[in-house]
C-alpha cells in the first residue's frame, strides 16, 4: 500500500504564509542594495558592491559581474533611470568630440592657432574652423591673438590625441575680459547641475555671465564676479552633498543682502 502524506490545514497555511514570505523578500533584495531616496549622492570606493539586481544598467564607473554591479572608481553614486554610475571625484580631463572648453591662444602658424586648455597636448584651432572666411597668408592675429580667451567645441579627437577645435557653433565665441577660475573637471557636471539649475541659478542671482567648460575652466564676468566664484567652488568642495542647490541658493541670498541685488547687463561680444 502506498504512503500518502496528509498536510493538514493549518500547516498548508503556514507553508502558504511562508511562500508569500519568500517571494516578498526576493523582490526586496532585487534593489534592497541601492534607495535612490536615501543614498543618492553617497560616496563609493573601488570594488564596492552598489546593487544586487539584473534590473538595473551597470553606467560610467561601474562594472557587472553576475547579478551585482561594482564601482570602478572612488566618486559620488547616481541612479538615474535604472542607470547605476559613479560621477569621479577626481582626477584628469578626458578631451571628447563634442565638448565645449575653454582655452587661451598660445601659439599661431600661418594655417592654425594652437590653444591651451589645461591638457598635456595644445588643441589645433584650423583657418576652417573659424566662421569667417580667411585667405591664405593673411595675418591670423586679425582674428585671434596669443593670449586670447575662446569658448570652443571639441570637432575632433584621434587615437593619437591630436585634438581640433571649431569656433562654427553657435554657442562659440571669444571671451573678453572677465576672469577664469579652475574646478576639477569631473566635478563639472555638479556645477552645471541637473538641466542647468545650478548654473542657471547661479548666473541669475548674481548676475553674471558664465561659460563652464567641459575641461574644468570657467568664465566668469560682471559685478558679482567675486561672489559668482564663491558659490562655484562651494559647489565644487561639497559636490558630495544632497539638496546642494537649495544650500548654494541660501548662501547666494545671504550674501546677496549685504551688497544688494545685481545689475543685470547685456552680453558683450
């Protein structure tokens, strides 16, 4: 005769009950590793285990192996969109076709002008890079001279790391006067912030006109030139911090009742 096992009811429900536990608690640990809530903006080091999920994307700065996603580097942990990354924070420039810089003229040929942008090698701006039209053997220094400050775009980068610049975009243009600070490079994002909030705050509360480049250089130019840098390198030493553009915004609005609010004027070209 066959043995049949009777489960009772109530172990069926414990079973059940056990089941339903289980199952709660293996969804739980898809993303139990990573709160976008309360860990946004936490610092993470190399080897770090950030989540245990195949849920999510392995970004910049991280790596999968398995189920898990490590970091790469020492830097500020983001999610966004199911996108697991880690902003550096710190290390060098990485030139990339698209980029905006800032760069001073150092040297001029008879066909290019060299610029240097705080990289080991100069970047190459051509006679075609330029918006006008130019003949050859004209004098360069007619269009930018040694020690002119230009707001360009990266057109190129090669395996060799010859970079090329083109002042043809639109949002190109030489910088006059002014002054230029210098952040870390991978903290620029932070400064430009999320959609430009916090560079667009900051320009409007103090006024200024500002190019941040992708290279860590910064212009800055207005009345408020003092404090308008005050504020990037507050942005700058606590990148790390979450609610950042309401501590910038506060302190802006502090200093700003000491000297009054500022006159805004046109962009000088």
């Amino acid at each position: 005769m066959t043995n049949i096992k009777i489960i009772p009811k109530k172990d069926k429900k414990e079973e059940i009950k056990k089941e339903t536990v289980d199952n709660s608690t293996d969804k739980e640990n898809k993303t139990k590793d990573i709160d976008t809530g309360k860990k946004a903006n936490k610092i993470v080091l190399p080897g770090d285990e950030l989540i245990k999920s195949i849920d999510y994307i392995a970004g910049h700065g991280t790596y999968r192996e398995g189920n898990k996603i490590y970091s790469k580097l020492s830097g500020i942990l983001k999610n966004r969109d199911h996108v697991i990354s880690v902003i550096p924070l710190a290390g060098k420039y990485v030139p990339k076709a698209r980029d905006f810089i800032i760069g001073e003229v150092s040297y001029i040929t008879f066909s290019n002008w060299k610029v240097d942008f705080g990289y080991p090698s100069e970047a190459t701006l051509p006679m075609l890079g330029v918006p006008e039209y130019i003949e050859n053997g004209v004098d360069l220094t007619k269009y930018y001279k040694r020690g002119d400050l230009i707001f360009a775009a990266i057109s190129s980068v090669t395996k060799g790391m010859i970079i090329q610049l083109t002042m043809k975009d639109k949002k190109a243009r030489k910088l006059y006067s002014g002054k230029v600070i210098f952040i870390s490079s991978p903290k620029v994002p932070r400064v430009i912030g999320k959609e430009g909030t916090m560079i667009s705050m900051i320009k409007n509360k103090t006024g200024c006109i500002i190019n941040v480049g992708q290279n860590g250089w910064i212009w800055i130019k207005g009345d408020n030139e003092a404090l308008a840098t005050k504020a990037i390198k507050m942005v700058e030493q606590y990148s790390h911090k979450s609610g950042l553009t309401n501590m910038i915004s506060d302190f802006l609005d502090k200093e700003l009742k000491k000297v009054g609010p500022p006159e805004k004027k046109g962009e000088q070209r």
